[in-house]
C-alpha cells in the first residue's frame, strides 16, 4: 500500500529450493527474538488435518541481512526458509534450462488437469502456462510461511508496546461453537500449541477432530473460521480520512489475500446485518479505572470509523475447503479439453489453524504498520519516546473530567 511504513515482498516456489522474504521499514535497535521467529513458523505447521508435507519440513529462519549482534540496524531484512523437500524435487524445478548433473529426485510429468477453486487455471490463461506446475508451485500455501516470518518481526515490534496477539478456531465444516459463546483473550493465548485444532472447548474440537477424520474418509475437504484477538491496542491507529487509510479495510485485505480465505468479519462480522441498531453498536460508558470512557461490548472489534478505539482488535477469517481432493472433482486436459479428474498433489485435509497462524501474523504486520505511521521514528527508543508522549497528552486531555460520584 501505498505510503506504508513497513512492507514485504516474498519470493519461492513450493518445492523450490528456499523461501525469501524481504521486510523494508524495521526500525533500528529492535532486539531480534529467534526462537520466537522460529516458533511462530513451527506453529504455522501444526493442527489437525495436515498432510505428510508438514512431517517433511522444519521450518527455520536464516536471517541473511538487516541484523547485527542481535539488534535490527533499520536496513532492509531478509530471511530465508530452506525447502528440505527440495532433494526429492531437484529433477523437476531446476531453474537451468537442463537439469544440472547430479539432480536428485524423480521428474515429475506436466500437470494440465487444473483443479477447481485452485490458481490452476486462471493462472495458466493469465501467463500463458502449458504446464499448470508453473502456476500451483507459486500459488501453493508454502508461500505462508515467508508471511509467517515476516508477522513474527511485527509482532515483536508489537510486544515492545504491550500489543499481543492470539487466535483460536471457532467452526470446522459444520461444527462450531455454541453461538454467542465469545471467547476471551486470554483464552485464545492460553490454547496451548499442543492442541489439535486450538478451539477453547474440548467436546466441540473432539467433535472438529471426527469431522475431519470423516472427510479424510471421503477423499473431501474441510474449510472454516477463526478469529484473531489483538490486546493492548491504543486508540487512534488508522484513519478515517482517506479509504485506503481505514484500518478495517487494511485489515481485512491483509486476510482476504491469505490462501483460501473468502470472507472476512471485523467484530461480530456479518451478524451486524440481521441486528436491529440497538444491539450493534458499543455503548460508552463514564471511565472506571482510566482517565478513558468504557465499553461495556465491544462487538465493533475495536475499530469505528476505520480507526482503533483502545477496544481489543478482533477479526474473523472464513477460510473454504483445501482445493486438491483425494477424489478429485471434474476438470479438463488442457491439452486435449477432454473430461478428466482434477489432478492430485499432495495436500491437507484441513489448515484452518494453519491459517489462523498466518492470519495473527498479517494482522500483526498491519498492526505495526498503522502503530509505526502514528508514533513512527528510525529506533525503537524513539518510536517509545513519540508513544509515551502522545499516550501522556490523552490521559491529561481526559483527566479531571470525570464526574464526582
């Protein structure tokens, strides 16, 4: 977007040799956590429903510039994210015009059965592509896992300020929690890494579990939801001024352009449209222990207006079935247009609390970004002084106002 403080570019095929990401805009003397960068990109590999890909891989992050003992030095960052599979596809992806001598693996043919609901064919139209392979290796969701990395440096750039973020899964195909069962933050960061599908209630994810098990039973796929939850966020992120500049907006592109994701709701989402007004909009209240007025609900999702209103942030992502099914659907052979089953690679059945993963990081991306836009400087310390002064000018403005009881 333009006029964003931070920006990333990614580059990589699935089964590539490596993931690069390139991240532009890190302030200088942020203190660089490994083990939480690479943590975060293990998690991205959990959950339930995922395919042998996951027990081939183990993600780590080499950072190859942009860092020095420790400390980010505000230049541009790159990581990169080595492929381990790519010894079993040197014969297939080499990048010379032959295979070079020694290439490992088996070649693999053209795949020209394009499968519905996948880039497979839109992509071969738009670039011309005989083998749809030049399409899905770039389409494919291994990509998430540069976006991955990249969320991680937000998010640490969050966590300076007292910004954190969780998620939990909420529907599996047609089992989901009771609604109107809101689920706290410190729910959603409690979930431990360990649980199969990080839902909150253990009877609905055993029933999530028997859901997937069925589909994988079928030769189907399962989509559903999940929500990220932001805490911490101070009011004033975003704008209402321009439409490129509302938060909600920037948010919920950051989601839609995740694999898979069709819709998007901030808040309560879609419910807003079956609710008279009286039972949407978050009442404000006198302060209780800020000089700040209270919500008492807070089904806006922290946002009015395009901007932050100190409420949690709260975004819900509404991810469809995976698009490669074990018994594939109808398609054609481009090379022929006759009838033929859509092709089959290797895939999951269900990567909803994958996605969920993704999606904290593009939230915290964005997140960062419009934080970086208000308080912005070169250094962390100096991006510390513009916060701590503007968060000291709201609390003066609002302090003394309050009605004696």
């Amino acid at each position: 977007m333009a006029g964003s403080m931070l920006r990333f570019l990614t580059a990589g095929e699935s089964h590539g040799q490596a993931l690069v990401v390139t991240i532009d805009g890190v302030p200088a003397g942020l203190p660089l956590d490994f083990d939480a960068l690479n943590a975060q990109l293990r998690r991205r590999q959990g959950g339930y429903g995922r395919g042998r890909r996951m027990a081939i891989e183990s993600d780590r992050a080499e950072v190859l510039a942009g860092v020095r003992h420790g400390r980010t030095t505000g230049a541009p960052i790159a990581l990169l994210i080595r492929n381990r599979d790519w010894v079993n596809w040197q014969q297939t992806m080499y990048v010379e015009a032959e295979a070079p001598e020694g290439a490992t693996g088996a070649r693999r043919p053209d795949v020209t059965r394009p499968r519905p609901g996948h880039a497979d064919l839109a992509g071969a139209i738009k670039y011309g592509h005989e083998d749809v392979r030049d399409v899905l290796e770039r389409a494919s969701a291994r990509e998430t896992a540069a976006r991955v990395a990249a969320g991680s440096l937000a998010r640490q750039i969050l966590a300076q300020f007292g910004i954190r973020i969780a998620s939990h899964v909420s529907v599996i195909g047609d089992v989901m929690l009771p609604l109107g069962r809101a689920v706290a933050f410190a729910e959603a960061a409690a979930l431990t890494e360990d649980a199969p599908l990080r839902c909150v209630d253990a009877e609905v994810q055993q029933r999530m579990i028997a859901a997937i098990d069925a589909a994988r039973e079928a030769g189907d796929t399962l989509g559903g939801v999940f929500e990220i939850i932001a805490t911490g966020i101070p009011p004033g992120l975003g704008s209402y001024v321009q439409w490129d500049r509302k938060l909600d907006g920037r948010l919920g592109q950051a989601l839609m352009c995740i694999h898979a994701i069709k819709a998007v709701g901030i808040g309560i989402g879609p419910e807003v449209a079956v609710r008279p007004g009286s039972r949407v909009h978050d009442e404000i209240m006198p302060p209780l222990e800020t000089p700040l007025p209270v919500r008492p609900t807070n089904n806006a999702g922290g946002l009015e207006g395009g901007v932050t209103n100190g409420e949690d942030v709260r975004v819900v992502g509404f991810m469809k079935p995976i698009s490669t099914l074990m018994k594939p659907l109808r398609s054609v052979d481009l090379t022929t247009m006759a009838s033929s089953p859509a092709a089959i690679e290797r895939s999951d059945v269900c990567a909803v609390p994958a996605a969920a993963v993704v999606g904290e990081a593009m939230v915290a991306f964005v997140l960062a970004d419009a934080f970086l836009e208000k308080f912005g400087g070169d250094s962390i310390e100096e991006i510390r002084g513009h916060y701590e002064v503007t968060a000291d000018q709201v609390r003066r403005r609002f302090a003394g106002r309050a009605t004696p009881a």
